[in-house]
C-alpha cells in the first residue's frame, strides 16, 4: 500500500511541477491546484493512520504508541488553507494580468508594450 501512494503522489507532483511549467496561464492554475492537492496527500501518508484512538489519554491511560498523532492533523488542515489562498491568489493575479496585458501566453508578456 505505501508502494501505491508513493508512486500516486510522485505522479501527482510530477503533474503539477509539468503543468505549471506550460505557457498558458489555465495550465498553471490547474498545476498549482494539483500541487495543493498532492502536498495534502503527502501530510495524510506522513502522519499514518491509526484507527480507533482518539488522541487523548483517557483515565485508566493510555499507550502512547496507540494514541493517534494530531499533528499531521493539524499540518493537513494549515496546508488546505495555505493551498486555498495561494490558488486565489494565483487566479485573481493573472486574472489581472490578463486584463492588462491581453494574452494568455506567458512567453507573450515580455514582447507586450506595458502601461506604466
């Protein structure tokens, strides 16, 4: 199983490192939307799984090897915020440079005249 998931988030970063290398400006959102989405598959596959333990330490106690990790929790749900805000972001910046500019091509933008 780790096998399968290592192998599934090297294609995902894989994807998103190729797709934000394009030219065009939808390539490069939809790149950086896969890279959130592979950085959160990374925390969940780092942090483990464990089923049925709560991490708290209950009166009677508790191994600490069986309690679960809050962590990676923790980590998941600061990385989903940080991906939601640097994806808008993205798109509200070349949204505007879309409008100021008037191509998608980002090799375009050094030949376009600028407005200063």
């Amino acid at each position: 199983m780790n096998l399968i998931i290592s192998l599934i988030l090297g294609i995902l970063f894989t994807a998103s490192v190729f797709l934000m290398f394009q030219k065009s400006f939808f390539k490069l959102i939809i790149g950086v939307i896969l890279f959130g989405y592979a950085t959160i598959l990374f925390l969940f596959a780092v942090g483990g799984l464990t089923k049925n333990a709560p991490p708290l330490i209950s009166e009677n106690g508790m191994e600490i090897e069986k309690m679960a990790d809050p962590l990676p929790q923790a980590l998941t749900l600061t990385a989903i915020v940080i991906s939601i805000g640097v994806q808008v972001f993205v798109i509200v910046l070349l949204r505007k440079v879309h409008a100021d500019v008037g191509t998608e091509d980002l090799d375009d933008l050094n030949a376009t005249d600028r407005i200063d």
